[in-house]
C-alpha cells in the first residue's frame, strides 16, 4: 500500500494554488476571486450574518477550476468513485501537516478537534459520512475526527444563507476547544459557515474553516482574470498559507 506521501505526490499536479490574501483580486473572506471589491458577493452575504470572528478564518488548501480533473474528483468521490478519496486525504494531511504553525496561530493556539462539515443528505450518520470516511484513509486523521455536530432533517441552507440553527449539538462537545471544521469544496460558503457558526454557539473558542478547494468558475472568470492566472503558478506547494 502507497504511504501517505507517495499518494500526494502522484496527484500533486492535481492542485492548484491559492493566491495570497493580500492580492486585490482575491476576497477577503473566502480567498476567492474578485474584481474591484474586497470580497465577493455571496461572502458579502454570508458573512454580512456570521459572527465577526470567523471573517479571515477560512483557508482553502487548494483552488479548483470548473470543469477540471480535480473538481471531477472532488464531485464524483462519494457518488461510485471512491478510489479518488486518497487524493483529498492525502492532500488534507500534508496541508495540515506542513501549516501547523500558522493555523495554531489563526486560532489562538493548536487545534483541539478535527471536525467534517455534516453531511445534509438523510441517512449518512457520521461514521457512514462520506467525507468523514474519506478523510480516515489516512490513519492519523482517522483518530482525530469528531462527531461535533449533527445536520436536523428537514433543515436547509440557501446557497447564500446563514442558518446554524440548521445544526444540533453532536456528541463530542467542544466547549473550549480549537477546531478545525474540514469540508470538502467550497462553492458559496453558506453550510460552511453555518456550521462554524453552530460550533462557536456550542461553546467553541476559535474556529476555523479549511475547505479542501475553492470552487472557480471557467464560464464566470475568464482566463485572462489574474486569479485565473495565478492558479496556473506551480508546482503546487502545500506549505504556501496564503493568509
């Protein structure tokens, strides 16, 4: 069986870059692209609801062009093509692995847990959860995954809404600790962010939010937008916090 590091290292040209926070064409919140403001619309209302200290606590490990091999695999992992899960485990191993120390300071110290955004779709309990078994490939994850929150059925999001109401309190509390909410693409945002807001009503310290990749795309931002241009830099470098 492949380690850890070899499986990253056979997909690495999978990923893209995330340019860093302090470009002009990249939002604020999300570290998506942006023209002439300082975030993008759907963060401007998302965020505009969400509680002040989780602007500036989202970072995507990777950017992600739609259509594109890699936004294929995030989309099709958990609908019959599981042997694409290694990639994204891999990849959200090594990220955290190699930013431990500028994520340590995001949040005011070490992350404490390591929670998957819940899974909306009726019937996936937390261990059956896709993205959760996904993300156990890799050992290590496996043992520090928690079941934080639970989605209520019959509860939905909009795609630019802010509902942490939409989440109960999960088994493991989180009073008092650093978490670190892992999803798997972000596209608006708004479960995302609900949710983190979920875990700083449950009592967390400091939360924040690493989505594997933020979602671009081709048909909106044309090739010549310089966040476009700049996913293109490579190799890609997992060691690159772009906060």
């Amino acid at each position: 069986m492949p380690s850890v590091q070899e499986v990253f290292a056979a997909n690495r040209g999978l990923y893209s870059p995330v340019p860093p926070a302090d470009e002009e064409y990249v939002c604020k919140l999300c570290l998506g692209p942006v023209s002439g403001f300082p975030q993008c619309y759907a963060c401007y209302v998302v965020f505009g609801w969400a509680p002040p200290e989780l602007q500036e606590r989202v970072v995507p490990m990777t950017s992600v062009l739609s259509p594109s091999p890699w936004y294929t695999w995030l989309l099709t992992y958990k609908q019959g093509h599981p042997e694409y899960g290694g990639a994204l485990a891999a990849l959200a191993y090594t990220y955290l692995d190699k930013n431990a120390g500028p994520l340590a300071e995001l949040l005011g110290g070490p992350p404490s847990i390591l929670s998957p955004v819940p899974s909306k779709k009726p019937g996936f309990t937390f261990p059956h959860q896709p993205f959760r078994q996904t993300l156990a490939l890799v050992p290590p994850l496996a043992k520090q995954l928690r079941h934080t929150l639970t989605h209520i059925a019959g509860q939905s999001i909009g795609r630019r809404e802010y509902n942490p109401a939409a989440f109960a309190p999960g088994p493991v509390s989180v009073e008092g600790e650093r978490v670190v909410l892992l999803d798997d693409t972000w596209v608006t945002g708004a479960t995302a962010v609900s949710a983190a807001g979920a875990l700083l009503r449950d009592g967390a310290t400091s939360v924040a939010i690493l989505p594997l990749a933020r979602m671009v795309d081709s048909e909106f931002w044309p090739k010549d937008h310089p966040y476009r241009q700049a996913m293109n830099v490579g190799p890609y470098d997992p060691a690159a916090w772009p906060r």
